[in-house]
C-alpha cells in the first residue's frame, strides 16, 4: 500500500509487470494493408501532388511488378518519373543521380517500391534532395550526430514493400553503407515516416524463396530485439513483439515451402510490418548492434547477418530475463514445459530448429570471413553501436561480445 495526497493506492509487489505501463504513443505511419491494395498507389499519391518521383530496382520494373501502377498513373493524370536504379544495400554516392533528377524535376512526392533498400533509399533521398549535404550526413551514428534535418522540407514518401523483412514501410529509419569509412549508420528521424504504406502481399508472391526466409528472419529479429529493449520497451511495444514473432513463426515455413500460397504471404506480411512498428517503439539491440558492422565490413545481405548472430545473443541473454525467453520458446513450440528439466537447452534448440528449417549458411566463416575479422567486427560495435547496445536487457563486456563473434563463426 502506498499513500500519496491523501489517497491510498495499492500497489502490486510484482511492480515488474506494470513498470512499462507509461508511455507515449505516436506512430503516424498510414497503413493501407491488403491484397491488390497497390492498384491504388496512384489514388494514394494524388493526395500529395501530380508529380511523383519513384525509386525501385531494374528487376521489379521487369517482372512488371509496377505495371498496375503505371495505368493508374495514366488514369488518374499524374505525371511520373521511374527512378530503376536502387542496388541492394544502398551506398552513400548511390543517391547522387537521383538527388539531381529530383532538385530539377520539382516532385510532389516520392514512392519507394520494392525492399528494404529501396525504401530506405527514397526516404534518405526525400532529406538529402531537399538539404544542402550528401545523405551520409544525415546518418545518426552512437558516435557522430546527424546534421540538422528541417522536417517541412523533406519530401512526403509513400512506402510500397515488395518482401517482408525490413518494415522500413512503417519506420522513421534509413539505413546507408558509408564505402569511405566502411560502416553501416542509420539515419533515424520522424520526418521520413513514410505517409502511407501500402502492404500488398499479392506483390510478395514472386520473391524467392532464398529471400523469402532471409527477409522473413529479419523480420522475426526486429520483434525480438525490440522485446529485450530495456529502455524504450512498453506494454504496448511487447504486445506488437509478441504478435510480429507470432505472425512469422506461423506463417513463414508455409511462404517458403509454398511462395504461392497467399495467405501465409499475408502472414508474413502483417508479421514484418508489426516488427517495422516494434522498432519504431522500441528499437533493435544487441543483435543489430552486431549486425550493421557485419554488414558494411563483409558484404552479407542484412538478413543473413541478422540470422548469423540471433542465437548466441540469446544464449548470452537469457540468464538475465528468463521469462521472456520462455515467452518466446512458447510461441515456437508451445509443447516445451518451462518447469521441465533442460528447458533453457530445449528452448534454445527449437529457435534452431525454428531457423534451420530455412536452407542458408549461418556462420561467419561460410562467408568467407577471415578470423582477424571477429576483433574488427567487435571494436566497430562498441565504437559506433553503442546506444543500441546500451539498451539490450544485458550488459555485454567487450568479452562477452567477442565471445558471441566468436561462437557465430
Ligand atoms: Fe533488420
């Protein structure tokens, strides 16, 4: 019991459970969910201009992903420029054509179709075309502030994601490769919020099926990593954690054996864009904290060095927050009993098997990475990771991280 202003208030002893119960909620992203909802694109943009400016890749041009939406820019009367020349991964010099093509044409809007990169390229362009610096200046580093971003210049972005991975369709995040420096840096800012994401899981029917789990784990890691946010974590954020993760579990062993098969695409659409919403709330940790460094010094896809990773984090997690873990193994396999004996090594061994169920390579070391790397891949984390890894439910030593490297080999 506890008394305050003359009232008695009775306070629960397991303070625990109700310490995340204050929190601001904003998240501002529209989301237009649903099958043969990019049709629409066109009625979406006409609500921010008559000259739209997009951004995707020569292969979805292609495939004739944009077709639908180029008749409806014809039908609606909006003028529109095809921008096809996203590479994965985007670098810092990768912007400057399209940088020029927009500060000419004066766009209304900007579309980023496709995956992660080419999301995350529309809304770094959306700042960098309407600032004076190049968009690795805008990169919010633990270890270097971003240069100051005016929000009523940035151009509107309207998200349209063709995999489930990144959730970059419902974030305020880009993330650039700087070759020159080589890290991986986040340019986070609420202005480039995309206005509207439009997540049609029918443009997810024809992704691959390599790329269907590299993505798909991606997306799972955002939900768990944002679960382990001791920082920015609230009750609202792990209940989106908790349904992204069960979204994935359930529906992308069905989109990789069957990427036909429409309503596990949905699944694992809706699980991704919850993950993109866990991030926006509370943020990755420890695993991305690894991850962005691996990926700018060695090359792999995002989602490979997310998969790389996840478990030993895990392991090296759950002595300190053992009810979550056991939240998670419940959600993979709900038949593990936590009161049984081995449970921690039964737990841990069915988030493998969760995992190697999708046929990639898994360890550094089948990336052709060098051992000197492990020690590079470390003091890259703590001298520019830091503030995402201050934020994981543990506090790794230097130690402890080489030894999560090390066992990820
Ligand atoms: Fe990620």
């Amino acid at each position: 019991m506890k008394e305050k202003n003359g009232k008695v208030y009775n306070i629960d002893k397991k303070k625990k459970t109700y310490d995340k119960m204050n929190f601001t909620l904003d998240h501002p992203v529209r989301v237009e969910f649903g099958n043969g909802k990019s049709n629409e694109l066109a009625k979406f943009c006409g609500l921010y201009g008559k000259k739209v400016f997009i951004v995707t890749m020569q292969e979805l041009e292609t495939l004739g992903l944009l077709d639908n939406a180029k008749y409806g820019f014809e039908r609606e009367s909006i003028e529109y420029t095809l921008f096809s020349d996203v590479k994965p991964e985007p670098k810092k010099n990768d912007f400057n054509d399209a940088v020029e093509l927009i500060r000419k044409g004066g766009y209304d809007v900007i579309v980023g179709f496709g995956g992660g990169s080419c999301i995350d390229f529309a809304k770094a362009l959306a700042i960098c075309a309407t600032h004076e610096n190049d968009a690795w200046s805008y990169v919010n580093l633990s270890s270097k502030p971003p240069d100051t971003i005016y929000p009523q210049k940035v151009l509107p972005v309207i998200a349209v994601p063709t995999t489930s991975g990144t959730g970059s369709e419902v974030t305020p995040y880009a993330v650039i490769i700087n070759p020159d420096t080589i890290q991986e840096g986040t340019i986070k800012d609420p202005s480039i919020y995309p206005k509207i994401a439009i997540v049609d899981p029918e443009l997810m029917l024809g992704l691959p099926k390599k790329w269907t789990a590299i993505t798909g784990i991606d997306a799972f890691s955002h939900s768990l990593e944002s679960y382990f946010n001791k920082t920015n974590r609230t009750s609202f954020s792990d209940m989106i954690c908790i349904e992204g993760m069960k979204w994935i579990v359930k529906s992308l062993p069905k989109a990789y054996q069957d990427g036909s098969n429409l309503q596990a695409r949905a699944g694992v659409a809706y699980g991704a864009t919850l993950g993109g919403i866990a991030i926006s709330l509370a943020g990755t940790t420890v695993g991305h904290a690894l991850v962005h460094p691996t990926d700018a010094r060695i090359g792999t896809p995002h989602g490979i060095s997310v998969s790389i990773y996840m478990l030993s984090v895990l392991r090296h997690t759950l002595p300190v927050d053992i009810d979550r873990f056991s939240k998670i193994v419940r959600i993979i396999n709900p038949s593990i009993d936590h009161n049984q004996n081995g449970f921690i090594e039964k737990g841990l061994q069915s988030i493998e098997s969760f995992i190697s169920q999708f046929d990639f390579p898994r360890k550094l070391s089948d990336y052709g990475v060098s051992e000197e790397m492990i020690d590079v891949i470390v003091d890259d984390t703590i001298s520019y990771m830091f503030r995402p890894l201050n934020q994981h439910v543990k506090k790794f030593t230097r130690g402890e991280l080489r030894q999560i490297v090390i066992e990820s080999y």
